[in-house]
C-alpha cells in the first residue's frame, strides 16, 4: 500500500495525501530529531514520565513538520501552527499561502498524517486489542444501532468492529474540530462494506487497514478524490 513519494510533491483540491511513519526510531534518531519541534514542543516532551511516550510524540510532531515543509519548501523547524479554540492545530496563515489542512493520529508506533488542500480532514488510528468491554461501552457511547450490531458479533470480529466505528467517529470529530467532546452517539456509521457516514452527506469515509494489527479512518469534506499512501520514514 504504502510507497516513497517522487521529489516534487503536488496537491489539488482533488487530492488526499496519506503518509505512515513508524515511531520506533534509536535514541540518536530521536535526538536529532528533538531539535525540529519549538521550545514549547520540547518542555512539552520533557513532561512525559515515560521515555517511549516522550519518544512517540517526538518523534510524530517531528515527522508532521517535516511532511508539511516538503509542500511548503521551508525547513522543518520554520513550521509554526496556530490552534482552535479546542486544540485543533492549523498551519499559520504567514506560511501557509497553499491553504493546506492537515491532522495526524498516533497508537502504539505507527502514526498516520493526512493532508489536503482547502477543505478540512480528520484522521484517527488506533492498535487493535482485545476488548472484553466492547459492548458496554458501545452501549454507552455509540448509536443505539452500532451497539446492536456490536452484540451480535463474535470476538475477533466484535473487537474490530469496535474499532472501525471508534476510527470513524473520532475522524469525522477531528475534521470538523469539535474532536471527541462532540460526542461519538452523535455521528451514525453504516457498519458494512464500505463503511459510510449516514445522514452527512457533504463529507466522506475511508477506513483502512495502514498495517496488520491497525485499523485507521479518514473523513473528509467532499469527495475523497485522489487518495495517494505515502511512506514518511525519513
């Protein structure tokens, strides 16, 4: 699924951009890499307890400046973002002349970043575990229906289930920045092949399996267009 891309990169409207980085990277890499985020990004990293969480946040901010810089042909270090009142992070408008929108998701050590222009996406990733409570929380957090159906399936395929609809939901939040506050129950999925978002019809879903043990969903407003799957392994 996932190749390198060409040395120029281009993006329309039409387009959506998919890259993968796998987070594992060795202490130098991290270090290196350390000195792309700003100084808030590094007292931020510093903060966590745990050297792989400091280490994935690292080194996903890092990968997402360095994927943003190949479109905008400005070093990694010179992007800067602004956020939404929720948190959601943008491009600063002084850098960003192409209209370019981006969101990323991380789980255990694969992130996923999407990218396209003048019109807004959300991505979400999650590591597919077991779920022995997969149906009270359905109950209490998804659609009455989704829950339903969560009920009627067997282990693995309830596990996975779950997590396609979790993926989708949190996606479309992402995109429309109100982000999992906005409440899952209040976005309905079509839970067949392929998944669809019901009653929204200006955007549009592609959930997808980046890696064995993943499951990760996109949503964007309009159609999908384009969908091109990029290795970020720099």
């Amino acid at each position: 699924m996932w190749s390198f891309p060409t040395k120029s990169i281009t993006l329309n409207n039409l387009d959506v951009n998919l890259w993968c980085m796998n987070l594992d990277l060795s202490k130098d890499q991290v270090d290196e890499r350390f000195h792309i985020l700003n100084d808030q990004e590094q007292i931020k990293a510093k903060r966590f307890q745990f050297e792989q969480h400091q280490r994935r946040f690292i080194v996903a901010r890092s990968t997402l400046k360095i994927i943003l810089s190949r479109y905008l042909n400005i070093p990694p270090d010179q992007i800067t973002f602004e956020y939404s009142p929720l948190g959601k992070p943008k491009l600063s408008n002084e850098i960003n002349s192409q209209k370019i929108e981006f969101n990323l998701s991380h789980s255990q050590e694969l992130a996923i970043y999407g990218i396209t222009c003048d019109r807004l996406i959300g991505v979400d990733v999650e590591y597919i575990r077991p779920m022995p409570d997969a149906e009270q929380l359905a109950k209490r957090f998804f659609c009455p229906q989704e829950a339903e159906k969560i009920n009627t399936l067997s282990s693995p395929d309830k596990d996975k289930a779950f997590f396609q609809l979790w993926t989708a939901k949190e996606a479309y939040l992402k995109a429309t920045g109100e982000g999992i506050s906005g409440g899952l129950d209040k976005v309905e999925i079509f839970l067949d092949s392929p998944l669809q978002l019901i009653n929204l019809p200006h955007w549009q879903l592609l959930s997808f399996t980046p890696q064995t043990d993943y499951l990760a969903a996109i949503v964007v407003a309009g159609n999908l267009g384009n969908v091109s799957y990029w290795k970020a392994d720099y």
